[in-house]
C-alpha cells in the first residue's frame, strides 16, 4: 500500500476556532452582555459626570470673572465685597504649586526608599510590622494631621528654621524673620507626610510585582543587591512609581483642613519659604466658602475651576510620561 497516497487522501484537519473568534461567541452569552454593558455604561457615566463639574464650574466661574476688576490670574488681592469686587489667584496658585512641589521633592525619595526596603531588605516579620503602621498612616483623617502640625509640628520647626536662616539665609529662600513656623515649607512638609503612605503602598506593591528571573538572572552576572534593584527593580515599577507620586500630588494639591490649620495666609508672596504668607486653593476656599456672598461663592468656584484644571493637566502629562516609557514598564515585561 503506497503511504503517500493514504496521506493525500486523509481529510485536512477541523479548523480550529481562533481567540477572536471564542470572544465574540462568549460576549453573546447573557452574562457576558450584561458584564459589557454595565462596563460600558460606567465608563460614559463617568465620562458625564466630568463634563458636568466641567459645565458647573464653567458657568459659575464665569459669572464671577465678568464683575471682576483685576485680573483674574495675576491680582495680588481677593476682596469680593468691594464695589467693584477686584479678586485674582496669583497668590494662591503659587502657594498651591510650591507646597506641592516642597511635599512631592521629600516625600517621592523617602517613599520609594522605603518600599525598596520592605520587599528587598526587611525581614518578613519587620516588613509586614512596617507596611501595617503605614496603612495605618494612609487612613488618617486630614483634620487629624492638621491639629498634629499645629500643635506639635509647628513649634519644632523653630529649630529648623534657625539653622536653615544661619547657614542659608543668603540665599534669600530660606531667611527668616522669627515668628511662628506657619509658612510654606511647614505646610510642604506637612503635605509630604500626608501623601508618603500613599506612594509607599502603591510603589511596594509596585516592586513584589517583579519577575523572580530578572532578578536571578542579574545576580547571576555577578551585579550586587544595589545593583539588581537598580538596572531590575527600578526600570520595572518606573511607571508604577510615577502613578503613584501622581496620586499623592492630587492629595497634595487639592488638600483642605491640614493647610488651612497649618497656614497663616496673606495675599501676597513671600520670597523665603520660612515666613508667614501665601496661600492654597483648597485653604482659601474652606476659610472663605462660609461667609462668601452669592458673588462670592461664585468667585471660590472660579478658583476650584483652576484647581481642576490644573489636576487634570496633571494627570495628563503622568499619563503621557508612562506612555512614553510603557515599552520598559512592569505591564509589558
């Protein structure tokens, strides 16, 4: 019997039904559906109710800048009861901008140092101690670390400020007049201890996620223990790190009661970060909201308007700066 023959005469084998194909047949079943839609509809219910607080703000800003007197982004002064009303937020951007960036220089560093040491050097037992303390932190009420900061940051900063005033003083940055420590390095520091369990938890989580061969395979070339978190560890979780530094700046910015309890603010800025003055989006608006006029109210919101843009312009360039770097990230490795 010739085999070629029986070969060529065998039938071709069933087609195989490729991954796509299975999809699209399981997205017909009910649950399925269900599961889709109830996706779908939550990611445009989310998409509406952005436009929405976009729309509101929108309004009600308007509102208020059309009355103004000042310019809206450069006046040196926020008096919505004169006639005419004459308000700006210069002050209170830059506040908002330098504390951010004073929390985010101490606490980003710190953060990731400690999340490198509970899963790449703390023993198992000390780790899980660590890592619970530092949930515990996260749930702290802000309001909470604000009595904290008046109470008892505050009067520990003298110190500080004393020594940074002898030794760099000159500098102009860091000259201080005496007085209360409320200022914005208070209040930046404040804020990086308020956001550091955020990025903490998120960037451990973060580094346990890398792959047990790069690591292996890097000590096996010979590389230290430095040395495998720095060309491993670190390329891996680089954009979940940047995720959650992003995270803590939002808390950063858009924090209330701990500046507003911290903070002894001034419409206008100050040059040293050790003197009084200055001011927050979030702080001006909890202090002023209460009391505000109709007009008034209606010239905070032009303010949050601010803020939320400036969040949103945030997360954009955090999302653009993964993207950039999602051939090295965790996601595809």
């Amino acid at each position: 019997m010739d085999t070629s023959t029986q070969i060529t005469d065998a039938p071709p084998p069933a087609p195989q039904p490729t991954a796509d194909k299975r999809t699209a047949r399981g997205v017909t079943r009910p649950g399925d559906r269900i599961f889709l839609g109830l996706s779908r509809g939550s990611g445009i219910l989310l998409l509406v109710i952005m436009a929405a607080i976009a729309a509101f703000l929108t309004y009600r800003a308007s509102l208020a800048i059309s009355e103004d007197e000042g310019n809206f982004l450069t006046t040196f002064q926020w008096d919505t009861n004169a006639t005419p009303p004459v308000f700006g937020i210069a002050v209170l951007a830059f506040g908002t901008v330098v504390s951010s960036i004073i929390a985010m220089v101490i606490a980003v560093p710190i953060a990731v140092a400690i999340a490198l040491f509970l899963t790449h050097y703390a023993p198992r037992k000390l780790s899980g101690v660590i890592a619970y303390v530092i949930d515990l932190l996260a749930a702290v009420p802000s309001i909470v670390y604000g009595l904290w900061g008046a109470l008892i940051l505050v009067p520990q900063m003298n110190g500080l400020f004393g020594w940074l005033n002898n030794y760099l003083g000159w500098t102009g940055l860091f000259s201080w007049e005496g007085g209360p420590a409320r200022s914005m390095l208070t209040v930046g520091i404040l804020l990086a201890i308020m956001i550091l369990p955020i990025i903490t938890n998120v960037s451990r989580e973060v580094f346990r996620q890398v792959p047990q061969m790069h690591e292996e395979a890097a000590l096996a070339l010979g590389a230290t223990r430095w040395e495998v978190i720095r060309m491993a560890v670190i390329p891996f979780g680089r954009s979940g790190v940047i995720s959650a530094s992003m995270l803590g700046l939002g808390r950063a910015l858009g924090e209330t009661m701990a500046v507003a309890t911290v903070l002894s603010p001034t419409f206008d800025i100050q040059a040293s970060l050790l003197n009084p003055g200055g001011g927050t989006f979030a702080q001006n608006i909890a202090s002023k909201f209460g009391e505000a006029s109709v007009f008034g109210q209606d010239a905070l919101i032009a303010s949050g308007l601010v803020l939320f843009v400036i969040t949103l312009v945030v997360n954009g360039a955090a999302r653009a700066i993964i993207a950039r770097r999602k051939e090295y990230s965790g996601a595809n490795a």
